[in-house]
C-alpha cells in the first residue's frame, strides 16, 4: 500500500495584452513546513491570461507527479489559484464553454485522478511565488530566451505566507468566498504567530508622481443599465517542454517583517478610477453633465483612450470593467476592454452631476447669466445648479451607494471604474475625510488616473490621484 503524500501547488499566468506575450509559473509546496519543493516556468509566446493560467496549472500537476512517482493514488494535491475561471471550471461548477480552453482543462484532469486533486481559489496577493515565476518567464520571453531555475529569485522575493500543517486546509465557501477566506488567514496567523506577515495590497498601481495641470474644468456625467460581451480567447500557441526544477531553499533571513501584528483584512477592493478621454467639450472647459447632449470621445479623446488601454494592458492588473452609462466613459471603456478580454459592466451610480440649465455653458458664461446661483452652488454642497440640477450632497450620495455597491462585489479584485470629474472626486474626497469644498481643490485631468483601495475594516487608502504619466 503507497504512503500518502500531501503536496500544495501555487500556479499562475499573464499575458501583457491578452493576447499578448505570455508565461506561466506554478510551485510546488510541502504543506507540513510551508517550503517549495519544486517550480516551473515558461514563456509560451503569444497567448491569453486564461491560456497562459491552464499552462501553470498544467505545469504544477506535472512537476507534483513527477515528484512522487510511487505515490500513485496516495498522492494528494490541493491547487490553490487566484483564477476565479480555472478554480471554478476544474472543480465542475461552471461549463467549459469556450473550444481553446478544453482541451486545457482536459490535459490537466488526467494527470491525475479527479479524486486526488482539490482547487481553493486565492487573492493574487497569496499568490505570489507562481506570480513572480510567471513574470520572470515573460521577462525572459521579451529578452529572446526561455526561463532558467538557476536565475530565478521567486521563492525570495516572494516570502511565503503559507501555515505549515500536517494535512491539508479545507476548502469551505466557493472560491472568492471573503468570510471563508478571511477565517483560513487568521488561523494562519494564529498558528504562525505574530511574525506572520499580512497580505499586501492587491495589484497595487506602480506609485507615480502625479502631475497637475493648470487649468481645471467643469464636472460631466450619466448612466444606465446594459452590459457588454467579454471578448473571446486566442488559441494556445502550442506546447512546449515544461521547465521544472527543484526550488531553492529560502533563507531564514528573508522572512519579511512588519505590519506582522495587524489583523488581517484580507486584500482590498482596489477601484482604479479613469476618467475619460476628451470630448469636443473639454479643452473649452464647458459643463458637461448627465443632462446634457451627451458628446462622443474626440480624435484626441480616442487617442486617450488607446494610450490608456495599452497601459493597463501592460500593467496586467485590471480583473473588471465598470462604466458610467454616458458614450464617452462606454466609448473609452471599451479601447482598454477590447485590449484586456474583458467584459463592460454599466452602473447608473457613477454618472456625472447633472448641471441643469448649465449644461454646456462655460463656467463665465454661468457666471454673467445666473451668477447668484452660482455662488449659492459654489458655497453650498446642498445646493444644485440652476433649473433643477443635481446638488452635489445628492452626488455623493449616489456615488458612495454605488461604491458600497462594487466595493460588497469585488472584494479582493481590482475593477476599472471608467467615469466622470465628479465621482472621482468625490471617491477621492470621501475616502479622505474631507469636506464638501475639498472637490474644488483636487485637479482632475482627462483620462487621467486616480486609485482608491478598500479594506475589509471599512477603512480606504487612496494611492494615486490624477496620473497622467501614460498620456506623455
């Protein structure tokens, strides 16, 4: 009779353009001492993220069993990925509908009995080691050359938050469950100590300068139901041989510290907030509200618009797309949805103000034509522009219900909220503390961009305001 053997395996794997150059990177784990027994990496050429995560799954499987060759059906494997997709559809809850990723998930259903795996979807933040493998085996890629195990330095930079136990820990809730997830952090804490290290931020935005232009403009907005087609996959560009190797030993000296007597919040809802592309509007600094005309992107909008798309492409970090109803958030929405693979969700909460009779005047214009009712506006959060506005209290007030909204459906993910100056605004302000009048005190530039993390305590860190870094 075999002797049971238990072995944990991380994978991962990105594309820098979905489709575009793609690696994958899976490790295999003793679950008794936490350490890494083995990884693998490879660049795969162009491909998905979703392809290039079924190829580190496939990956991780392989170097498992080739661990324990006479395990035979003793052997156990808990997967533990930060795709919702691959969790969901190997554990037999959701159909395999699209025809590239099959064949995928049949290549890895029989590399060993059904009954010898369990999958536990984790935030990327757990998922680091198989993360940093894949980055380095797309980093290769570019460079012209496979990925080496000698080179690797993973297992450092990503020091382990696993628990050490004697069996494996029980999968409960589905995947993306918070209040399951949350429980496993904090018996890992418990059984680790305080010098257990929290999770860091959830796909965090490289920190930028971000740079304020001179001259301001009026707010914009609007917004209804509708939702738009994720974008298909590519094909697998083919198979090549799995690099796998056994993993260095971490030094004890790597372990990180600090923040190691925090509870855990588990990683934060990150909403990256763009504004959209210019329309014919902008540079005359005209209202530009949800009561209005409604405008499209402008030639130099559009070209907005793609420069955003192709960096959030190459940052790899955006999982969802929320957009303002109005054409020119759909409009810039969709350049950077059709680069990513994703879909286009629409919320009404992150509509622009409605400026009433305002709309399309510029701010001298109002001024010379109802200029007592501009004052009241500008000294009162409460007061709404002229012929039955929306008043910025009742602004926030939508916009923080929304936000409540989206922070409750994407706990642990990063979302890209395409919307308008006000609602950013007034996110920025809000997750601050500040007062009504510190709306007229932040710059906001077009398709600029702003990010706001949620934790689960209820508290906000606001981590980049008006970046326009990817516009030059």
């Amino acid at each position: 009779m075999s002797v049971a053997r238990q072995v944990v395996v991380e994978a991962d794997g990105g594309s820098r353009g979905n489709p575009g150059p793609a690696g994958y990177g899976a490790v295999v784990i003793d679950p008794a001492t936490g350490e890494p027994l083995a990884e693998a990496a490879e660049y795969i050429g162009v491909a998905t993220n979703n392809v290039a995560e079924y190829r580190g799954l496939i990956a991780g499987l392989t170097a498992a069993k080739a661990l324990f060759p006479d395990a035979g059906d003793a052997l156990r494997v808990h997967v533990r990925m930060d795709s919702k997709l691959v969790v969901e559809q190997m554990s037999g809850r959701w159909k395999i509908k699209h025809p590239d990723m099959k064949p995928l998930a049949a290549r890895a259903a029989a590399i060993l009995p059904p009954s010898s795996v369990t999958y536990e979807w984790i935030p990327r933040a757990q998922n680091k080691h198989a993360d940093r493998l894949a980055n380095e085996a797309m980093d290769a890629g570019r460079d012209g050359r496979q990925w080496e195990a000698s080179a690797s330095t993973a297992a450092l930079d990503a020091p382990s938050a696993r628990t050490p136990s004697t069996t494996l820990p029980p999968v409960q809730g589905p995947p993306g469950d918070q209040a399951a997830g949350a429980a496993r952090a904090r018996a890992a804490l418990a059984a680790r100590g305080a010098d257990a290290p929290a999770a860091d931020a959830l796909f965090s935005l490289p920190e930028k300068t971000a740079e304020a232009s001179l001259a301001g403009e009026a707010a914009e907005a609007s917004l209804s139901e509708a939702a738009a087609e994720a974008v298909g996959e590519t094909a697998d560009p083919g198979d090549r041989p799995t690099d796998v190797h056994p993993a260095p030993q971490q030094s004890a000296g790597t372990r990180q510290t600090g923040w190691g007597s925090a509870p855990d919040l588990g990683a934060p809802a990150t909403l990256v907030l763009l504004r959209h592309g210019e329309t014919a509007l902008t540079p005359e600094k005209r209202f530009s509200g949800s009561g209005g005309t409604d405008p499209e992107l402008s030639a130099v909008g559009r070209g907005q618009a793609e420069r955003a798309a192709e960096h959030f492409a190459a940052l790899g970090t955006v999982q969802e797309i929320v957009s303002s109803p109005l054409r020119r958030c759909r409009e810039t929405a969709a350049a950077v949805a059709a680069r990513l693979g994703l879909a286009v969700r629409i919320d009404e909460g992150l509509r622009e103000t409605d400026f009433g009779a305002w709309e399309g005047l510029t701010f001298g214009e109002v001024r010379e034509r109802y200029g007592d009712d501009l004052t009241a506006w500008l000294a009162s959060p409460d007061t709404a522009p002229t012929g039955g506005g929306e008043s910025f209290a009742e602004v926030a007030e939508r916009v923080a219900a929304a936000r409540d909204r989206l922070v409750a459906r994407y706990a642990g993910r990063t979302v890209l909220l395409v919307t308008h100056v006000t609602p950013i605004k007034t996110l920025v302000r809000l997750a601050l503390g500040a007062p009504p009048e510190a709306l007229f005190r932040m710059e906001l530039s077009a398709a600029s961009v702003s990010t706001v993390a949620y934790y689960g305590d209820g508290n906000a860190s606001v981590r980049l305001l008006n970046d326009t870094s990817h516009l030059r």
